[in-house]
C-alpha cells in the first residue's frame, strides 16, 4: 500500500510513498486492523485516528504497556521509518497469542496518525494532541500542502478513520510507550553495534530566516555597492555552521529560496530554514543567540570572528528571525530504558554490541514521554541513510530489535 | 502599451511590462512605424522583426547612420532601459525633420526585437542574429519561457513583424550605430555626472554550477558524515565573491536551487548560476580558473586560502560546471567614441559633468560593434537601479542624453 520509487531489482527494492490520510494510508489501516483483530486485540480509534489495538491482561484494573510508533511515509520514504515499530509491534502480538503468553498488563499497540509532518506540516501531530502540546482545532485545521485545501479533519472524516474517542491520556491510558525505530544515522553501523538504547532525544528549534537586500544588475553594480542578499545568506550558512561546530551541537539549511532568481540580478530577498539541534537545552539556546548576534553583524557588514570577512563597503541589510517549532530536550524513562538495555544484553550477549544513545530527531515517544514512561529502541540504518527509498535495515537487524522490544514489555510487566 | 506596476502616485510612477512579441510589444511597434512614416521615414522590417526607420540624406550612396536601442522590458521593467535610446531617436528625427536640416548619411532608428530575453533567454537574441552571433534558425526555435510553446517564429508570425528582408549587415548596412542607454549602475550619480562616454563594454560569462552531496536528517546525522551540498554552496559563493574582489572583477550569483528542499533534510544537490565580469577577457578567464580550482578543493573539503576552513570530515561531494553563455570584452569605435566625447563637452560645457566608462551589461551595440563603428552613451539611473518598476532618470539627464545622441550622429556624418 503506498509503493513508492523503485531503486533496485529485487522486490523489496522499492521505497514507500504513504502519505498520511490518503487512500494507501487507508489502506495499510484497514489491514492493520484486521491483523490487530485476528490476533484477539481490541480495536479502538480516537479522534485523531490513532489506533490502539489492546490484548487484555490478567490484572483488568492495570492500563496497557503499548508498542507504537506510525505506518506515513515521505513522499520519497523508505520502507523501515515507523513501519518497523509497528510491523515488530504486531510481531510481538503475535509471539503472545501463539505461545499463549499471559501477562498482567494487557499489550497494546499504537498507530500514531500522520508522523512525518510530509502532508499536513506538523511533525508527530497526534501523539501531539494525545499528549496536549497540540491544540485539537490546530490540528484539525492544518492544511495538505499540495494545496487541495483538504485538512487532517476532512481527510480523518473521509477515509473513516475519525474515531469517538477522545485523544488524551485520560481516554487512552498507558502504563508505558516503548518505540522501535531505525537510527536514521549512521552511529550504530559506524560503530558495528546492532542495539541502540536511546536515553531520550535532543532538543531542537526550527527557524525561518529572512535577509533583504537590494536587486540590482549584475553587471553594472560595482561590488561595494551590493545589498547582495545571497552572499549574505551564504555567509550566515557557513557560519551557523561553524558556530555549531564550536558547541558540539548541529545546524542545518535544508530550505533556501530566492528573489528576482534571474542570472544577471543581485538576489533582493532570500529566506532559509535553520534547524538548531544539541542533546542540551542550553547549547540549543546559546547557538540561537550567538547566532541571532553574529547575524546582525554579517547583514551590517561587520566582521565576525571564524567568518570570512565581509567585501568592502557592501551595503547594510535587514535580517529578521521566526521561530518555527520548538521541541526542548527529553529524557526517556529510568524503568524504560532499563527494561530496554535488559533485554539488549539478553538478546544480543556482548555488551559491545548495543550502547546507550540520544535520539537525533523527534518521534511520537517524545510526546508519550510527556505523560507516561516511555523508552526507545533503535536499529542500524544503512549509511545512516533515510526519508529516502534506500533506507535499509537488514532482516536480522530487524528481528533482533523486535526480540529486545517485546523482551522490554514483558520485563516491564513483571518489574 | 505594457504598463506595469505602480510604485508611486504620479502618473508615470509605474513600471512597464512589456514581453518581446506580445501584444503590448504589437501595439508600441505599430505607433512608432506610423510616428516614424510620420516623420518622413522609411520603415522596413527584417526576419528578426527588427524595425528599421530611415530618413534619407544627401548623399543616395552612403549607408545610414542609426541609432538604435530597444522597446521590449523585463516583466517588472522600468520605464527607461531600451525604451529611452529609441524615444531619443524618434525625438532627434523630429529635430531634423522640424528644422529641415540636411545630412550627407541617411539617418536611421533602428529598434531591435526582443533585447532583454526575458521571454525568449537569449539577451540581445536579433541585434545577434544580425551580427552572425546567434544562428538564425536558433533565434527562431527559442521559446517563451512561460512554457506557451510559442517561439520567435511563432509569435512574430502572430504580430505581424516577420519581415522579408534578411537579418544580416549585408541586407541592412550601417555607417555606424550610437545607443543612448541609462547606465543601470550607480557611477554616474555617485559621481555627480550627467553623461558616461562608453568606451566598450566589459566581458562577462555565464555558468550553472552543480553541487551533488548526499541527502540525510539533519537531527541523526553529524556534522562529520554530512554531503552537505548547500553548506558547500554556500562557502562556494562566499569564495567566488572574495577571489572576485582581489582581482577587481564581479562574480555574482542570481539563481539557486536545492533538493530536496525540508527543513530536516540536508540537500542532496544544489544548482546555481555564476556571473563572471570584466573589463578584461583575461581577467574573466583568471577568475574562472581560480574558481574552477576552488571549487573542486571546496567539494573535497580541503582548504582553500581566503575562505573559512571546513567542518573537519565533510564527505567529499561532485562539483560540475556548465559554460551558458560567453560575450568577450568589446572596444568600441574610436571615431564613435569621439564624437559622443566631444558632443558631451559641447552640449555640458564641463568636463567634470561626463567621464568615459565601461558598460557593464551587454547591450545591441555590443552585437552592432563586431561590424560596424559603434559607441554608446550613458546617463545616470537614479540609485543604480534598474530592471525594476523605480527606475528612474530625470527628464532633464534624458534630454541632455538625446542631445548628445544627436549631436554625435550629426557630428560623426560631418566628420
Ligand atoms: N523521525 C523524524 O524524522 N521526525 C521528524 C522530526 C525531526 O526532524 O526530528
Ligand atoms: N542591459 C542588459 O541588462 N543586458 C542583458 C545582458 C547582461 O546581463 O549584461
């Protein structure tokens, strides 16, 4: 359901292209219900279309342990990004029904809606409302960005997946959220380990940037009379750059465009992305602000210490700042990660073949965290390589971290 | 005919927007076929469209002396680039005609088609055809840039300007061609002078640069496994523009694409155009040379002197250049250049109120210059701007240029 770019001959040498609510996303939805059914689950949807399949328990006063973790893609995604967390969930479910395994708590698992932000643009949008850092309205309202003026409430509504329920933690109650994820980076493949326990994730703040100049021909404005605002944004991507390289944190551009955008006109306007990342809170925000500083002093013409100079004379220019998204550091729980590193040891033998980490990007347990005990398990990523269609993870990496994710729940349960 | 946007409240405070071989492009070559008719001329068309009003002189067997610019603009164009050599022309033709004065050469305005390639993107595309620089059948095939599917061919057919004459100088011969033109840069004004005296014009050469690195998270990935094609870029034309300073030349940059293009993916590859100019040709080809080394060190991650040290371990990225378009430095008529040096001096008395200059754009005369004697005349534009709705010069520097256009043809027939 959502078979996305070819890149290979065998099979499986495709990536996925399932954009949340779209009718491939039904798809998938439809048989992950029948699945989660005819492994003797529950079935339940909320208002966000979150879906929770639940195997009862012995104890019928304790709330689920949950696997979760989404089943959207990119538009160019791979086959593995939250795939894996849901496909070994429904694994894990399995193992219990064919051995007849009992546990106290019952064991569920969640479809978390529309993840990727790649449709309608809010990253981790419905674990977001289940966790109460988005409003309901907000993300009813958010547009496709195709421009059809379709909304997520629109497109719930025509594909059956707006539940009754309502999506907070008081409706759908958990006693924990574990999520097996890829890596997305190279960490664990660089370092041969198969098992990455993540202690919880860096903090992040996405900017929009914007610098004004001055058009003008290229050919008759001598250099010093230049409101160039592309040199000036280049100047401020490679210092971002540097500046974080200093902290130990990340920067990152991933969106720049331009006006006039002719070859013979000095660019007048240019906007970018900036994507400021560090496992500290307080790092994140000392690059914001000596950035914010530096900047200022790139766009004036000043000179800036581990910045080239600046051409002589350029003209000053205006540089505003808007904050995008901001998602503070979090760090997972003590049980969680314990019950995670556990069952790495167990599974895997060597404690030279997992390691603690801190996850590079945001996942629905980030919101889960904010409300019940959550932990995260991460596989190798070939490469590093993802939200692409050669995103790969091997069969066995794929089995060993569905082993450790069920052995999580039930030490869990009993501990 | 093609007024553009309003920038003011005064009736001409308005830009013009006026494609080449639209309709607004029509309705202004048919009032200046009648406007010239009117003043006693013989108006003929060539291939190119390229209209050629001619009264007649003494002499029946000396080729005419033309003045000549264009009438078509950018899509946000001003009221003066092109437009101001041929209102000139017409208004130097009235002179003669009301003053019945008499010239050995015939005197002729030419207006040539579709100058700005803004439309159709070749620049001075039939003042080139003309010349033997762009092939005819080239010219013809190329489309509007809007994607109509309309070509030259196709929409001078539609308008009723494809001409039967050949676009050659042999079909239309020139004794010599003088171009009154606004100087689209600021030299002029910051200098306090009424008239630039253009000696040539500078060389200048287009590339389309090609950074391919590798698309990854900009959460998961670390600053040391990153092909990070934007950040490359960005020290590229950080660089282009410092090596550019040192040899006293202009690199600019107008256009630049990236891909993927989200906020939390690093760009895979970037796409950017690269404008070298000159006074001299041997300067253009240095700083190309010294790019083309740079820029494959920069993509290799090593150092470069002159330009920030990379992020230690950079994964090493593809860099590809593309040559889009060459025009070589061009020296204009010595005989011409007189003539408009020695009109200026008569017609402002001082010489500090002119100065002699280099064009820094490409204009007809530098296509009319490789066969027949040519100058050009600048007056001030109004903060240097230019291919914008605010461009401005005042009506007493336009006539003060008219009169140095007639005064020069007047001057070059006698002498
Ligand atoms: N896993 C993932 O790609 N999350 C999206 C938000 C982020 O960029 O970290
Ligand atoms: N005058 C003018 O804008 N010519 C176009 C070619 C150039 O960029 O120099």
């Amino acid at each position: 359901w959502g078979q996305g770019e070819r890149w290979g001959s065998a099979v499986i040498d495709t990536g996925m292209k399932r954009l949340a609510l779209t009718d491939a996303d039904k798809a998938v939805r439809d048989w992950f219900v029948e699945e989660a059914k005819s492994l003797g689950c529950n079935v339940t949807v909320d208002e966000m279309g979150n879906i929770f399949a639940v195997r009862p328990g012995t104890n019928p006063d304790l709330p689920p342990i949950y696997a979760g973790s989404h089943l959207d893609t990119q538009p160019t995604g791979g086959r593995y990004d939250g795939i894996l967390g849901v496909m070994a969930g429904l694994e894990g479910l399995r193992v219990l029904q064919e051995n007849d395994i009992q546990t106290d708590h019952p064991i569920g698992l969640v479809n978390w809606t529309s993840e990727e932000g790649a449709r309608f643009p809010i990253t981790m949008i419905s674990s977001g409302v289940w966790a109460g850092v988005v409003p309901l309205e907000k993300a009813y309202a958010s547009q496709d960005v195709g421009g059809s003026g379709s909304t997520v409430r629109s497109e719930l509504e025509r594909i059956g997946y707006l539940g009754p329920r309502p999506a907070t933690p008081e409706a759908t109650p958990m006693a924990a959220h574990f999520e097996l994820h890829i890596e997305q980076g190279p960490i664990l493949e660089n370092n041969q380990q198969k098992i990455g326990v993540v202690n919880g994730a860096q903090a992040y703040k996405w900017f929009t940037v914007v610098v004004k100049g001055r058009a003008a021909h290229t050919g008759t404005t001598p250099m010093d009379a230049r409101g160039d605002a592309l040199l000036v944004a280049a100047r401020m991507i490679n210092h971002s750059n540097v500046v974080a390289n200093n902290s130990g944190a990340l920067a990152s551009t991933g969106i720049l465009t331009l006006q006039p955008g002719s070859v013979n006109v000095i660019p007048s306007h240019v906007r970018f992305s900036l994507d400021i990342r560090s496992k500290s809170d307080a790092i994140v925000t000392e690059v914001e602000q000596k950035l914010k500083r530096d900047f200022a002093a790139i766009a004036q013409g000043r000179d800036v210490e581990g910045c080239t100079p600046p051409s002589a004379g350029t003209l000053p220019m205006e540089v505003t700042w808007a904050t995008d998204y901001h998602s503070p550091a979090v760090h997972f729980d003590q049980g969680c990660i314990n019950a995670v590193r556990t069952s790495a040891a167990g599974v895997l033998g060597s404690s030279e073949l997992f390691r603690d980490m801190t996850s590079g990007a945001g996942h629905d347990s980030v919101n889960t965290s904010k409300h019940v005990p959550t932990a995260m398990i991460f596989v190798p990523s070939k490469g590093g390589i993802s939200h692409h269609p050669e995103e790969w993870t091997s069969d066995e990496d794929c089995a060993l971290g569905a082993a450790v994710l069920l052995q999580a729940m039930l030490r869990y349960d009993r501990g």
